[in-house]
C-alpha cells in the first residue's frame, strides 16, 4: 500500500510537469509586532509632525512658554503666591493650589481666569496688537485640544455627573469678553491702522525711478549684455568699487523680488523660499528674447518670442495640505506652476520676465561666476561684505527694509508690508487693468493659491471691499468730470462711453483758453523781440559812427560835429554796457575798439549800411565767459546724461548755484535783467522764465521741501522737466498765488496731463 501510494504520487507529478519538480509554498514568517506604547508614540509624532505646519507650531510654543514663565513669576519657590490676598470670590481663585498650573498641558478648574488674567495683561498693560492676541489664543486652544482626545475640546464647562471640568477653557465665557474687549480698544476711535496697503502698478514705477535715481542701471545691463555676447569684460572689481557693486546688487534684487511678488501674488516666505531648480526655462530662446529687451528692443518682439516662457513652481504655497485633505484632482496637478511671458506693455518695474532674467544672470556673471546650481536660492542673503551666501534665503526684515527705504525715497504715502505685493497685484488684475485685461473671480482665486472656501472671507476682504469702497467713494462730487465708479464695475463705463456735449464743451472751453494764452505769450515775446532789434540797431549805428569818427583825421573834426556827439553817447553806452556785465565777460579796450591798419587810408574803409546780430562764434565765446543756460537733461564727463526724473535738480542748482563746468558761472537767479531780455533775449528769454518757474515752484511755493514737491508733481517730474513745467503752469492757472491749494490741485493735474497724454499716443 505504501509503495502504491508513492508510485500515485510520482505519477501525478510527473504528468503534471515531467521536466520540473513542483515548488512547496513558502510560509511566511510571523513578523514581531511593536508594542502598543510604541504605536502610541508613533501616533503622537506624526501628529506632531504634520497635523500644523512646523513654524505654527513654533509660533504657538513660544507664545506657551512665555505665558508659563509670567505666571511663575508669581509664585516663589516655596510654593506661596506674591499676590496680594483680596476681600471677595476672586481671591479664592488666585488663592487655589491649583492655579499655578493653569497653563500645564492638562487644563484644570483654574486655566480659564489664569488665561484672561494673562491676556488682560498683554493687551491692556503691554498694549500688544491684536495679531498677537489672537496667536495667545490660538496657542493655548492647541495645546489643550491635543490635551486628552476630545475631553478638552467645545465650550467650557463644569460636568456635575463626572464632577470635572471639561471643554477648551479657551471657549470659556470670560475669555471671550476679554478678547473683545481688547479687540475693542484697538479698533476703537483713533487707533492707528496697521495692516498693509496695497502695492499699486503707479508705485512700482515710481520706485523704479528712485531706484535708477540713487543706482544708475545702465551699467549693470550693459555688463550683462556683453558677457552673454562673449566678450572678455573686466570684472566689477576692476570697474566698480565695492560699495557701487554692492548697491547695485541689492536694487536689481529688490526689483527682482518686487516684480514676482506683484506677478505671482507671493507671501514673503513663499518668495525667499524659491531656489533655481523651482525655475523651469529653455536657455536658448530666454537668451534671444532677453538679448533683444537689453539692447532697448522689446518693443518689437514677435509673436512667437511673445510667447515664449519660463515656468515657475511655488512649492511652499500656502494651503498645500488643505488640498491634500481634500483630494487631489487632476486640475490640481497643475497648480503652483505659473508661466512668465515677456510683457513689455506693463513697464520696466512690473515686467516679472525682464527683472528676474537680470538678477539671474547679474549674479551668474559678477558673484557666482558659474551657472546657478538647483540648490541655490532664487533670492539668497547677502552679507555685510557684499558676498552672496546662495545657500541661506533673504531674510524678512532685510525685504521689509527695502520696501521701507523705497517707499519714502519714491514718496508713497502709506504703511506697506511685505504683504503689499499680493494685495496690490491681485487688486490689479481684478479691478485695475486696463479694460479687458481684467480677471474673473475664479481665475483670481486660482493664481493667488486660494481655496474654494475662501470666496467670501480671505477674497472678499482682499478684492471685494476694496471695490466696495472704490465704487462707493464719491470724494470726487465736486470734480468736473465724473469718474461714476458706482455705475459699473470698478467705473468701467466711464472709459468706454462716448463723450457728453457737456464734456465736450469743457474741453473746448480748455482748449480755447490755452490757445489764448499762447497769443498773448507770443505777442509779448514778439514785442520784446521788436524792441531787443531796435535797441540792437541803435547801438550798431552809434558803433559804426564811433568807428568812422575814429578814422576821421583829427583837423578835420570840430566839437561841434554831430559825428562827435553820437560819437560820445556811444562811449558813454558802451561804459553802461561793460560795467553790467559781471568781471568774467569784461572787454579789454581793444576789444572795443581797434585801431585800423596802417595800409588802410580813411577814404578806403566804407561804413556798412547794416550790421548783423551777433553770429554763432560771438554766442558761442558769450557762452564760454558765463552768459549761457545749459540744456537738461545734463550730460556729465563720463558720458552718461542725468536721468530724465532728476533734471529738475538740475535746473535747481542751475538757479541757486549755476555750474561753472558747463559755463554758467553766474547763477540764474542773479542774473540782471539785460541778460536774458536784452540783445541776447531771443536766445535766452524763454529758456530763462521756463527755469524760473520750475525752480521758484520748489523753492518759494514749497520752501526747498522735496518730500511735499514730489507728492505733488512727482508723476509728472518723473517723466522729465518738459511735462513738469506744464503741471506747474496748469496748477497755477487755476490757483493763483494760493500756495496750499495749489499742493493738493497738483496731483489732479499731473494725473490729467499724463492721461491726456497716454491717450494721444
């Protein structure tokens, strides 16, 4: 039987897989479990690790520790409290054992009066905002939810069937009302407001002109230009000092991190966080695009290097894990990569493709000398020797001090944040742009990182409010022209609509006086041109006869000959002449006059019938001894011309100073009146009274103040001393001699001017 069955056995294998013998099943082996306590504190770490964000946990633990160590403070080592003992209900608290450990992790009937003492004190006595409040609040209503499941979690209260107290004594009553009675002292009637103001477009390019005012940009740009051209260029050690290299490294990279944040609608740590393997772009069509905006020529870019791009992945956006809690979908995957295409049309400032490609490539060719590495941060620390440290991110108070030094140099009223990028560049795109530039609500929501459920708090108060209060803002009623914000959205109607016969007539009525104006400035010029010719013409005359008499031989003459008579009121006129001028223009006698030659007989020298003004040799050596107005913008020794932005400096010092290197020895101001409405009038006459209106605006209307003449003209002095001249004589047409109204009128016009002009083009 046993043969038998063996022989069955064989049989059944070898018909089933004659070449191979059959594999016997591998029993797993029993794996060692962990022990409860160990799962535990598996639990207690991953929750820990990644239920909050690591620096909310941080913030959260130094507000606890601060609370426990004030509290402590109050209780000596013995175990007696300092407090004093007071008559009533509440010293029976103070007075519990308990009350020392009302911060412990495990809440006790004693926490919640402990938690409004100690918030009472932060906000009443250490007058703390209200950010930092509510981050108490948040810290202590973490640390007792986490506590002991969900027994310290809800509203708290006393359980009479378990005699404890149980719920969060962070949602106690008491707690609650010193909370908003804090809230209430700092909204209260003359509290100062704090939160950020919004980044506008019109103020990035005013900070790039303060910028370009205090770091000339153009070298840096043609440094980069040349090196991605090949050319062995010196280093900026050679050509720069260390403090110039410096400077200019810390504008680009402030304009840099401006333009991205307004692009991307960035936190701050979301922006110092990026690293150059974040950045996704083809070298060899960035390169050709980015040649053509440093050689000026980005104007005439074609369709396809328009839309050419580089892609930016923001992997620190906030909000990252609420999506993970929801569920991935698969328009999610795309989310946090934003495309950046050359956009020449929103300006140098704002154009996030051009700022970045030139920090980029700056720190590529002056500190690194190589290629940026995927580990180097996008916007790394600089030191105090100016040595970039690509593995250390910019620091938060370093971009907060750019944003404040950059915004009183530029003159912008307002308190600005580092959040002030993401409000201003959102509000942009959503009310702002031009019409039909501006963005929906659900592509606003998806550029800015936001959550579905964020429509109506977050969005509301970064958009929605501030259109409620643009459309609802009727400071304007007085105005003659209507902006009607209330009408349509963001006072869309009132760019599109046609012209009212009311508007119309405004204009001409405008127009006509302009006109007028211009006649009756041309009539003045040309009277005095009448008059300058005929005072010329005299003059020659009593020359011509002061020279004849000079030729005449002297028997021939008598003191009655009326040739000696004008022959002396010459000279006494020529003396008045001289003795104005200042002593660098002073005239030799001979210069006055010369004697013939000896070969020339008085019967050959013929008296011309007319003598011509001045030519361009007598100007020209007029100009090298002083008598000369130099052009703006002006050009310096090294080639380079003063940005447009500061000629009216110029034109400054030109009237209090003059500039000897240029020929001005004398300064405009004192310059007597012959000077430039005398035979020279038509050369000087109106360049002198377009300075004198420019330089005495500064000085007599706004005292020498630069900060309050910028306020009022500085969108028109930004664009040079032309545009300015004509906001100040439109500012001074409608307010005449009043100073004051003419400060706060001077905004509207330069606002006027540059639109009326934008519209032209």
């Amino acid at each position: 039987m046993v043969r038998q069955k063996a022989s069955t056995t064989k049989r059944a294998a070898t018909s089933g897989s004659p070449d191979k013998p059959r594999r016997r099943a591998r029993v797993p082996a029993a794996k060692e479990h962990p022990s409860l306590h160990t799962v535990h504190q598996i639990k207690e770490v991953g929750k820990q690790t990644h239920l909050r964000a690591a620096k909310t946990r941080e913030t959260y633990s130094r507000h606890v520790r601060r609370a426990r160590s004030w509290l402590q403070g109050h209780f000596p080592a013995e175990g007696t409290q300092q407090i004093p003992s007071h008559a009533g209900e509440e010293s029976e608290v103070y007075s519990d054992p308990g009350f020392r450990n009302a911060f412990e992790r495990v809440p006790n009937q004693c926490s919640d009066k402990a938690l409004a003492l100690y918030l009472s004190w932060r906000g009443f006595q250490e007058n703390c905002s209200q950010s930092t409040i509510d981050g108490i609040r948040a810290a202590f209503k973490m640390l007792w939810d986490e506590a002991d499941g969900a027994t310290f979690r809800g509203d708290w209260h006393h359980n009479d069937t378990r005699h404890r107290w149980e719920g969060n004594p962070v949602r106690s009553a008491e707690v609650d009302d010193v909370v908003a009675s804090i809230r209430h002292k700092v909204s209260s009637e003359g509290a100062e407001r704090t939160h950020s103001g919004a980044m506008k477009k019109e103020y990035m390019d005013r900070i790039l002109t303060w910028s370009e005012s205090r770091c000339p940009l153009d070298f840096p740009l043609e440094y980069i230009r040349l090196a991605m051209m090949g050319f062995q260029a010196l280093s900026p050690g050679q050509s720069l000092s260390k403090n110039a290299k410096l400077m200019a490294t810390r504008h680009l990279q402030h304009l840099a991190c401006g333009a991205i944040a307004f692009t991307l609608w960035t936190r701050n740590y979301e922006l110092v966080k990026l690293k150059r393997g974040d950045i996704n772009l083809d070298k060899t069509v960035i390169d050709g695009v980015f040649m053509k905006y440093l050689r000026g020529e980005e104007r005439s870019l074609t369709i396809n290097e328009l839309s050419s791009y580089f892609e930016i992945h923001l992997k620190n956006r906030k909000g990252w894990q609420r999506k993970l809690d929801k569920g991935m979908r698969e328009s999610d995957l795309r989310s946090n990569h934003y495309r950046i295409y050359p956009r020449p049309d929103m300006g140098r400032a704002c154009d996030s493709f051009l700022r970045l490609l030139i920090w980029m490539k700056w720190v590529e060719y002056v500190h690194l000398g190589r290629p940026m590495a995927e580990d180097d941060f996008l916007f790394p620390a600089i030191g105090a020797n100016g040595v970039l440290q690509p593995g250390e991110p910019l620091s938060h108070d370093m971009v907060q001090k750019w944003i404040d030094e950059a915004v009183a140099g530029a003159g912008i009223p307002g308190t600005f944040s580092t959040h002030c990028y993401r409000r201003g560049g959102a509000q942009y795109r959503f009310m702002f742009a031009p019409v039909g530039q501006r963005w929906t609500l659900a592509r606003v929501r998806w550029w800015g990182g936001w959550a579905e459920g964020e429509h109506r708090d977050t969005l509301m108060r970064y958009l929605l409010d501030e259109l409620h209060c643009y459309e609802n803002d009727h400071s304007d009623a007085l105005g003659p022209v209507s902006r009607e914000a209330d009408g349509s959205f963001a006072g869309e109607a009132a760019l599109v609509q046609p012209a009212s016969t009311e508007a119309l007539n405004m204009a001409h009525a405008s127009l006509t006086a302009d006109v007028a104006a211009l006649h009756t400035k041309v009539e003045e010029i040309s009277s005095s041109q009448v008059t300058n010719m005929n005072e010329i013409r005299q003059r020659l005359s009593d020359i011509s006869n002061l020279v004849t008499s000079a030729l005449t031989p002297t028997s021939a003459r008598s003191a009655s000959d009326p040739v000696n008579t004008a022959t002396l009121a010459c000279r006494r006129s020529l003396a008045w002449s001289t003795t104005s001028l200042p002593p660098t223009i002073q005239p030799t006698p001979a210069t006055l006059l010369r004697p013939p030659p000896t070969s020339l007989r008085p019967t050959q020298f013929m008296t011309p019938r007319l003598v011509q003004p001045l030519g361009t040799s007598a100007l020209v050596s007029l100009s090298s001894q002083g008598l000369l107005i130099p052009n703006v913008p002006v050009l310096h020794v090294n080639g380079m011309r003063t940005l447009k932005a500061d000629s009216w400096r110029d034109i400054v010092r030109h009237w209090t100073e003059g500039e000897p290197r240029l020929g001005l020895r004398v300064p405009l101001k004192d310059w007597p009146h012959h000077y430039y409405n005398g035979p020279h009038g038509r050369k000087f006459n109106t360049k002198y009274y377009q300075r004198s209106v420019v330089a005495t605006e500064f000085l007599n209307e706004f005292r020498g103040d630069e900060q309050a003449f910028l306020k009022a003209y500085g969108r028109a002095a930004g664009e040079g001393h032309t545009r300015l001249l004509k906001a100040i004589l439109d500012a001074r047409k409608q307010h005449r001699g009043d100073g004051e109204r003419r400060r706060h009128f001077a905004n509207d016009v330069c606002g006027r001017l540059l639109d009326a002009t934008e519209q032209q083009a």
